[in-house]
C-alpha cells in the first residue's frame, strides 16, 4: 500500500457536494460504491501515458464526462519559460502542472473571484503535464477551454530553498512515539503528512488528539497501513480525536491539515492508553433486506411500492426491474429517511440521480425509458448514517414522444420561447467592456426521450437577431444525442465598440423531437462604452491585497488610448520584488511599467524586459508603501494584461 496516497478533501461546502469533507476512506469507499458504471465518452487521457499533446501557446477545448474524469495533456518547451497555464468557461476546474515523472509541481483551484484555475511557473527545458479536473469529484459534466502561453527567460528559475520537515512523511520513515507521550509537530507545506509509529504490548484502549489552532485530520492505522479510523473535528474544535481498543501490535497515526492546500500550522499529537482486561467484542452481524449491488438486485414491478431500509453506514439498496415498452417512468422514496437516488440502464450507467424533491427528504426521479432492463439504488444521503426505513414507489405510464429536448442554462431549464433573459439560467451574460472583454456561458441540451435526439440545423445552433454579430457559437454540440443524453454548446459575448447598451439575440435549435421542432429562447449581454477597472491616478489607486511571502496575480484591462492603471501596496519588511505582465487570451498590449515610492518618486521602470511586449521589474525594497504604474509603451495601445508580483527568495 503507498501510504502517501492521499486524496485529500476539497474545502468545506454546502450538502450537494457529499464527498467534499469526507474523510480520505469515506471518499474512496464512495467513489467504489458509486462510480462503477459504464466508461463514459472521454475527450482526453486519463494517464499520463494517454495525455494530449498541445503546444505553447495553444487554447484547447474539454469536457468533464464523468465523475472522476481526469485530463491530462502534454508538452514540451526548449528553453526557460514563464509558462502560465488556465481555463476560461463555466465549469469549476482545479488544475495542475506536474514534471516528466508525474511529481507536482503547483496546483490552483480559484483565481481571482472566478471558478477557473491559474498557474504560472518559470520552467527549464523539458516535458511537463498539465492535469484538468472538476473541484467536485461528485460532478460529471462540464465544458472548457484550456490555454498555455509561455514568454522567453533569459535566467533559469532559481533553486528553491529546501523546506524543513519535522516528521516523515509515509510510514517508512515515522517518528517513533510512546504511549503515553505528547509530540509537537507542524505543517510545514501544502500537503505535508506526518507519520507517527507506536506499539502497544497488550489490548488497550487508545485514543489519538491533538491540539492547538491547526484545522487538523487524523488517520489510525495498522502495521500494514489499513486506516481503522479516521476524524475531522471532535467536540466543536478543529482537532481530530480518535478512540479505538487495540490488540498487541504495531500502528501508526498519520496527521495532516484538513485543506490539502494548507501550508502552515503547528499542533500537538498526544498519544494515551489504559489497559483492557478482554479484547474488544466480535460485532453482530447486521441484517440487510436488498443486495448491494446490481447482481443481486431485488427484483421489482412497475408500478410496485417496496419497503426498505438503510440498515448500517453505506448501505445500498439495490431494485431491478423491466420495461417493455417507451415509458414516462417515476421513482421516489417516501418517509422520514433522508434518502438519495440513482436511475441506471443495465450496464450499470446513471442515467439520472436526485437528492431531495419539493422540499421533502425523500428523492424523486421522472424519466422517459425505452424498453429494456433498469436499476434503482437507493442510499442514505449521508454515508455515515447507520439506519432509517423508507418506501420505494415506482411508476410508469405509456410515452407517446420518443425523443425530447429540453435545454438547461446552470442545471435550470429554459422554457422554450423564453424571452426574458436572467443570471439564473445564464441567459443573461451580464456587463463587459467591449476592448477585449468578453463572458462564456455554456448550455446543455438534454434528451429526455428514449430514443436518439437528431439536432437537424447546419450548424446545429444557430444565433440571429440584430446584435447576433456580438455573439459566437465557441463549441457547437454533437448531431445526436442518445437518449437520456447530455450534450453541451458554449457561446461566448464579446462585444464590439459599436454595441453599447442592451445587446440581444436569439438562439435556435432544430431537432426532430415531434413536440418541439425548433427550440428558441433569447439571451442578452451589455457592453460597457466607457468602461475602466483601475485608478488613473495615485489617490485613486487600485490597493492590492497582501501578498506576502508568495505572489499575487490579478487581472486588468487598457480600456482606452492613453490609459493608465495605478496600484498601491504595502511591504512590512525588506523583500525582493519580481513585477511585471503576461499577455491574457492570446492578446500581448504593449506595456510599460513604473515603480514609485510612496513620495511618488520613480524607483524604477521598464519596457520590454518580459519579453513579448511585456516589462518585467525586480528591485530589493525596504518595509513601505509603493506605487505601480502600468501604461502602454505608446498612448494607442489597448488589451487586457495579466499583472503579476512575487517575492523572490
């Protein structure tokens, strides 16, 4: 077993994202359990033997099929580069650039307010990975685009300071510890483990805490690296207390922060024991109703109600049933029981899932079916749950339709002839300055039927009206969409400088859905004429947020001819600093960059040093308070520029 890996959970969120802030086993007895359908459509490599090639500079479209879809690309540079690497579209991407042998070497999440990730590295020489996933492990669609760009260095990257560790980080090398004892330990970096080794000589009653103000989690394991037992938060606190009777023999307790991206936090591990006059008791085995996977289903009617219930943590309840005819089907739950839903064909694929329906616990799903055989599983939707009865209803009554669109904008339903664009359904793109701005939104189309959905229009989706010049079909869907089939198209506003105002248009899809031949609805952005998104001068200055020790990147625009962007940040000691812009959608403005003092006298300036147009300071400057200036290298130059600064060690 490689003890080091961990896959650890994603920041706390609301309910609907269930593996976020699971525990490591819990996630993977999850993905187990719940992810053993059958293989999905996929775009790119899953591996890094099966990466997609791609070149620097280059702007490469995907799509998260599945849940748990990873994708991998791949490429070269000859010599030393700033290389950044991000997605624009809707879809919530983490991404990570990993070296020739897989070893990680940044990874970003959230950029800037938006859902899309950001990394830019100075590299050598050589073949790297980006990896692109869903922050969600649970989600399994959505669309977008990758970009590379690279810019000259004429210095390589320099050597990174060793980080200290205090503790091995895998079971090989654990610190040794004694029952009882209390051992100070930190985080030292982003996903830091540390491993602790401890032996006890007869049965005892062990518990593992810590303390302090570090978010800890913690693992109990045995000699042979199987976690017995794992914890979060205990008692209200951030620190993890586990409590186990153990047999003689070795373990090992395996601490780390709750965020993966946590890098920093001192604690105390403290280790007790009280001796145990019996080992502790074999369980009863526990009695469970319906089989927990499809092989062996309980085998149901429809229409038929079935009682169940959820008789231990993780239990699955699996139905089988058939239908011989295109049905519009129902399945739901009723009860007290909080319980969660998968539809799935016979080989195993969800076709649909629900949660909670009309504000009740219970779920409910309704679907048009072709004949042929199904599943239903039904879960607890907390896995931890040990128990709760339910009854399952299944319904179906005779379809008249075979195949029916429906298209979503933000999982919410646009009503066909919808002419009322809204931000609930990404109908409306919002406001954005015409001189290179410009907003994606990406829409699905969905089959509802139980036969093959035609999209039967050259392309497939079309926009007309009189601002349709303002917008573009990014990514059309494919021309078949299988029944119960999800297919995504992104359009992307990009207004021009004669578009002022309110700018609509309508999309149209042609299918061969019998009720619905052509599916219209208007969607709508509004360009910003005199749009400027930095001070002009130094009491109007952007201030930028603390940055210390790393590095801060932001986006901003030239908005106009002869704009200038000023900034204002504070140091609160001695650092070295690197400034200096990167192009931003293959657009490369020209521009020129001015460093003052807070008495407003000019420290330093550049022009071209970052290669490509873009300039590039770095200056050793006392604790202070320092204005940047960003211009074009002449008064006509427009576009949008990324700026970033770093301390350098």
């Amino acid at each position: 077993m490689d003890f080091n890996a961990v896959e650890k959970p994603a920041p706390r969120q609301g309910k609907r994202h269930w593996l976020k802030g699971r525990p490591p086993a819990l996630i993977a007895l999850g993905l187990l359990l719940f992810g053993t359908v059958a293989a999905s459509a996929n775009d790119h490599g899953n591996t890094l033997s099966t990466a997609t090639a791609v070149g620097v500079p280059s702007t490469t479209g995907g799509a998260i099929h599945f849940a748990g879809d990873l994708d991998y690309f791949r490429f070269t540079i000859t010599s030393f580069q700033n290389i950044t690497a991000s997605t624009t579209g809707t879809t919530d991407t983490f991404g990570d650039l990993m070296d020739a042998g897989g070893t990680v070497l940044a990874s970003n999440d959230d950029a800037n307010g938006s859902t899309n990730f950001y990394i830019a590295r100075q590299l050598s020489a050589g073949t790297y990975y980006v990896r692109v996933r869903h922050y969600s492990g649970a989600a399994s669609s959505g669309g977008y685009q990758l970009m590379l760009s690279g810019s000259g260095s004429s210095t390589p990257a320099p050597t990174p300071t060793p980080v200290a560790d205090d503790h091995g980080n895998s079971a090989s090398n654990a610190t040794l510890v004694s029952v009882p004892s209390t051992t100070g330990g930190a985080i030292h970096f982003a996903g830091d483990l540390d491993y602790f080794r401890f032996a006890v000589t007869s049965t005892q009653n062990i518990t593992a805490s810590t303390t302090g103000t570090t978010d800890t989690f913690g693992d109990l394991m045995d000699a042979g690296g199987t976690v017995l037992a794992s914890n979060d938060d205990a008692n209200g606190s951030t620190n993890f207390y586990i409590a186990r009777q153990l047999s003689a023999g070795t373990y090992y307790v395996r601490v780390r922060h709750y965020s993966g991206a946590a890098s920093s936090g001192g604690y105390q591990l403290m280790l007790s024991g009280s001796g145990s006059s019996t080992p502790a008791p074999t369980p009863t085995p526990v009695a469970d109703d319906h089989g927990n996977s499809a092989s062996n289903a309980t085998l149901v009617s429809v229409p038929s109600t079935t009682g169940g219930a959820i008789h231990f943590a993780g239990d699955l309840d699996y139905f089988r049933f058939a239908v011989t005819s295109a049905q519009n089907f129902t399945a739901s739950t009723t009860g007290s029981t909080d319980t969660f839903g998968d539809l799935m064909d016979a080989g195993g694929t969800v076709l649909a899932s629900n949660d909670d329906a009309n504000g009740s616990r219970n779920f409910y799903i309704a679907r048009q079916l072709s004949a042929g055989t199904y599943y239903v599983r039904v879960r607890h939707y907390n896995l931890t749950a040990i128990s709760g009865a339910y009854q399952l209803v299944l319904s179906g009554s005779a379809s008249a339709n075979p195949q029916a669109i429906r298209v979503f904008g933000n999982n919410v339903e646009i009503a066909n002839g919808d002419a009322s664009p809204s931000f609930t359904d990404f109908t409306d793109f919002g406001q954005v300055p015409f001189l290179g701005g410009y907003m994606d939104r990406t829409f699905q189309i969905r089959n509802t039927g139980g036969a093959a959905l035609s999209l039967t229009g050259s392309p497939a989706v079309t926009i007309t009206g009189s601002f349709a010049s303002e917008f573009r079909i990014i990514s059309q869907p494919p021309a078949t969409i299988a029944p119960g089939g999800i297919a995504s198209f992104m359009v992307r506003y990009l207004p021009s400088a004669t578009g002022g105002g309110v700018n609509p248009a309508t999309i149209s899809i042609a299918s061969n859905d019998p009720s619905r031949s052509l599916s219209t609805y208007v969607i709508q952005g509004r360009s910003a004429a005199n749009y400027d998104d930095a001070g002009n001068t130094f009491d109007s200055a952007n201030v930028l947020s603390p940055f210390e020790p790393s590095s801060i990147t932001i986006w901003r625009g030239l908005n106009y001819g002869g704009d200038m962007d000023y900034f204002r940040f504070t140091l609160n000691a001695p650092r070295k600093l690197r400034i200096r812009t990167f192009g931003y959608n293959g657009s490369y403005p020209d521009t020129y960059g001015l460093l003052f003092n807070q008495a407003y006298g000019v420290l330093a300036g550049d022009n071209d040093s970052g290669g490509g147009g873009q300039f590039l300071i770095e200056r050793s400057l006392p604790a202070g308070t320092y204005y940047l200036r960003v211009s074009g290298a002449t008064g006509s130059v427009t576009g949008n520029y990324r700026l970033f600064m770093e301390v350098v060690p």
